[in-house]
C-alpha cells in the first residue's frame, strides 16, 4: 500500500473501473473477430500493433472459457431464480387445508361481542390499522342467504 | 438488550416496519444542509500526487521483469550488481534508520534463500514457457492487487515469492536463482519502503529524483528491447494514468460519490444506471 493514501474513494473508484473494464472487455472479447485475419503481407505499424494485441490477448484464458463462462453464469441465474420460486410454492408455501392458511400465531383478531356488534364496528366500515376478520364471521355475512 | 437498528431492509429485525431511528431526527438538520450543497471534490492536483504513487508503486514490480530479462535473455552476470545493490541497501539502511542493521536474521533469510534457490529453479522446470510467462502476469497482477488490498498482511511477499518461484525455473544457473529472489526482494520490497521513508520525511526533491530514476531505467530498457512502439504505448498509459484519470476520478466524485457522512448514511440509494 501506498503510504498516507488512505482514501476510501480511490477504493470505491478503482472499483468502479475494474468493474466496468471487465464489463466491456467481456463483450469486447466475446464478440471480437479473430484478429490475424487482419493482418496485412508485408511489415507495417497495423501488424505491430495486432501483434502486440495478441501478445496481450494470449495470456487472458481462452476465448472458449469466456463464453462458457458466461452461458453458465447466465443459466446458473435462471435456475436459481426458477428453483427459488418452485421452493416458495412447493415448500415453504402452506398447503390449503393447513391451519395457517386460515390464521396463525401473528394474527391481529378483531375482538367483538356479537354478531351484531362486528356488522356495525368492522364488517362494513374501513378500520386504521391492519387487522384480522374472523373467517367464519365473514363466511356468514358473504354466504348466509344463499 | 435489543440489537441496534440497521438501515437495510432485508434484516430480520425486532423493530416495527415504521420505526424511525431516533438518530435520524437527530441528523436530519445536518442531513438538508449536506443535500443543499454541492457535493465535494479533491483538488486536482492531489489525486494527480496520489495516481503517481500509485503508479510509482507498480513501476518498482515493473523493474522485477527488467531484472529477469537481463538474466534470462541477455545472461547477465548479477553476481557483481547483487552485491552492489545489497551493500548499497544496508548502506541506506544504517544511515536512514540509525540502527545497527539486524545481522543475524538477515544472515538466516540470506541462507534461507541460498538453500532453497536448487529447489526453485527446479520446482516448475517440467512446465513450458508459456505457461510460465502467462501464470508469472497473472501473478503479477494479483501481487500489484494484494500491495494496494492487504495493506498490513504477508500476502504480497508470499505471492512476490511465488511469482520468483515460476520464473526461477527459466534461468541458467543456482546463482542466477539466489540472485534474482535477492534482487527482486531489495526492489518490491525495501525500495518502496524506503521511498516511502524518504516521503515520510519529506525529502521531495529526493524522492522526485528515484521516481525519475526509475521511469528511466524501466522506459529505456523497453526502448532497448521491444523498441519505440513500446515505449509509446507504455508511456502513453502511464501519461493516461497519471494526468487523464485524475479528471474522470473528479468527475466521478462529483456525480457518483457520497462523500458526506451524513449523506452516506441517510440519503435514499439510488441505481446508478447510466
């Protein structure tokens, strides 16, 4: 480390760009043709320059590896976020007729005295918190004419 | 006792979804006022300081292959500078330090080296060169990351090790081998650390003079053996580096960074899509 250099930005910076050169080198590397075709007969500052490029390009890992690298990654998402939904519908998810799909331990219960007393107070009227109707009361007022 | 709150939503936390830390209140004045001004930035020519110690830094790693070059292409005798520059480093040491200089470990290190050298310069002598050159940069980059990275840690001098170990196996002889782990080590390791005692210290002028001194040598050994384009190419990064990336930092102070303590801890994140 460089001493009496403390700053965080530099950090936080040094970041940011590693981050957005291996972005764009990715892409660059993944789509770019192969660069000897571009190489002229005779001597010349563009062979120069491809050789010095492949120079550099040779001790990257192989075009190949990218790609794979790349599909894997961008499946390996898919089947997480796949895998992720199946495992909050199937498991974690309560079945339909557990208890908890009725009420549970968290439940904030309306509390009334008569039937009479939950049309006029909750039935029919906004109230200012969150709050819990009890199923058989509400069945009975959506269903008890037919 | 309750665990403090933490402003991050995927917590489990024991506080009401509408807590509102008391803290918070505390801070929103400050808050407005950070939000109100325009955010900070360093002075140019700060960061520019700061880029060339950076840049310095990865220099002296640079020297490491001009080191190897001589030995391995050009079958230089490093007997005579080895011995140069080790007098030379204890020579520094004793007059910056005014402390007798640790003879009985360094002995122990020197002879460490001098019984593992056989063992290096065979370690990795059935791999060929090419991997040898591409493992040696990859190495490399790592060590330049562990020097910035772990600052107070042995990492750096175990991957400097390591990248020694690789490239021993190309050279002629044992001695060749000794040679260049003790060359490698005076300059990664005790030439920063003296360049950085002489800033510490404030002899600038002397410090401006190594830092000359050792772009020269590194510039007109590439000169000498890639030859101009090189030089161009390397020189133009480091120009780049040292003198274009300080305007982007600034700009990227200005627009992206939280500098503001109360700005970072309370202000709403925002993706930064563009």
């Amino acid at each position: 480390m460089v001493k009496g250099v403390p700053r965080r930005e530099y950090f936080g910076f040094s970041q940011f760009i590693f981050t957005t050169c291996i972005l764009l080198l990715t892409f660059v590397w993944s789509l770019a043709p192969t660069l000897s075709a571009f190489k002229t007969e005779d001597a010349s500052i563009r062979n120069e320059i491809i050789t010095f490029t492949q120079e550099l390009v040779g001790l990257l890992p192989q075009r190949y590896w990218i790609i794979v690298f790349e599909c894997v990654v961008l499946m390996a998402m898919l089947f997480t976020y796949l895998g992720l939904w199946m495992y909050n519908e199937d498991v974690l998810t309560a079945p339909l007729d557990d208890m908890r799909t009725i009420t549970d331990s968290r439940a904030n219960v309306v509390k009334f005295a008569s039937h009479q007393e939950f049309l006029d107070k909750y039935a029919f009227r906004e109230s200012s918190g969150v709050m819990d109707l009890p199923i058989t009361e509400v069945c009975r007022v959506l269903y008890e004419k037919d | 006792m309750t665990k403090p709150w933490q402003r991050l939503l995927w917590l489990k936390q024991d506080y009401p979804d509408n807590y509102t830390d008391p803290d918070f209140l505390n801070e929103v004045a400050k808050l407005q006022e950070a939000l109100s001004e325009p955010q900070k930035t360093s002075s140019y020519a700060q960061v520019v300081i700061d880029f060339s110690l950076f840049y310095h830094r990865i220099l002296n790693t640079g020297l490491t292959y001009v080191a190897f070059t001589l030995l391995h292409f050009y079958h230089f005798n490093p007997i005579y500078f080895t011995i140069g520059l080790t007098s030379f480093a204890f020579l520094i040491a004793i007059i910056y330090h005014y402390t007798t200089v640790q003879i009985k470990s360094s002995l122990i290190i020197i002879f460490t080296m001098l019984i593992l050298s056989p063992v290096l310069k065979s370690l990795s002598k059935t791999t060929s060169s090419d991997s040898i050159w591409t493992i040696s940069c990859w190495l490399t980059a790592f060590y330049v990351l562990s020097i910035f990275l772990h600052t107070d840690s042995i990492t750096s001098t175990n991957i400097l090790v390591a990248n020694v170990a690789v490239l021993a196996s190309r050279l002629e002889s044992t001695t060749d081998v000794f040679c260049f782990l003790l060359i490698c080590i005076e300059i990664n390791i005790l030439l920063p650390y003296v360049e950085q005692s002489l800033l510490a210290r404030n002899y600038n002028l002397t410090y401006a003079i190594t830092f000359c001194l050792d772009n020269l040598v590194a510039y007109y050994f590439v000169a000498k053996c890639l030859g101009w384009y090189y030089v161009f190419i390397f020189g133009m990064s480091a120009i780049t580096f040292v003198l274009v990336l300080p305007r982007y930092f600034i700009y990227w102070q200005r627009n992206y960074y939280k500098s503001d303590p109360y700005l970072c801890r309370w202000d709403a994140k925002k993706p930064v899509l563009d």
